[in-house]
C-alpha cells in the first residue's frame, strides 16, 4: 500500500515551499556577494583583466554557486516530502 507524502497536506506544502524559496533567495544573495567579492579581486590584482576574464569568473561562479544551492533546495525539498526520515529498504 502506497505511502502518503507530507506534502500532500496542503499547510506542510506551503511551508516546504516557502523554507525552498527561502533557501534560494539566500543562496542567490550569497552567489552575488562571491561574485562581486571575486570581481574584486580580479580587479585588484589583475592589471591586464580583459573582458573575457571578467564574464569566465562571474559565469563560472555563478552558475556553479546557483546549481549548489538548487540541489541543496532540491535535497531538503526531498527530505520534507518523506516527512525528515530516510525509508529503511
């Protein structure tokens, strides 16, 4: 017999959403803190930074900094769904 999620309940569903919304709204404000932080430093102690330079660091740390904090989002969206517990088996 199939198990109910939690996240069926409509009230633990909109909690779960607004704790993963939560969760990327903070992730988002620390991917712009490190990417202007490492714009920073390029621009210290880079004489000859070229443009290419620029858009390679703030692409590459955005983008992997982004995707970190969707699967985080994704994990603790998956561990309220299973209601905080792993399945044994």
């Amino acid at each position: 017999m199939p198990r109910h999620s939690p996240l069926d309940d409509p009230v633990t569903a909109l909690l779960a959403w607004a704790r993963l919304r939560r969760l990327m709204g903070c992730a988002m404000l620390l991917t712009v803190t490190l990417v202007a932080g490492a714009m920073v430093m390029v621009w210290r102690h880079g004489a000859a930074a070229r443009a290419d330079r620029w858009i390679a660091v703030a692409l590459g740390l955005g983008l992997a900094m982004l995707v970190l904090s969707g699967l985080a989002g994704l994990r603790a969206l998956s561990r309220a769904r299973r209601g905080g517990r792993d399945q044994a088996g």
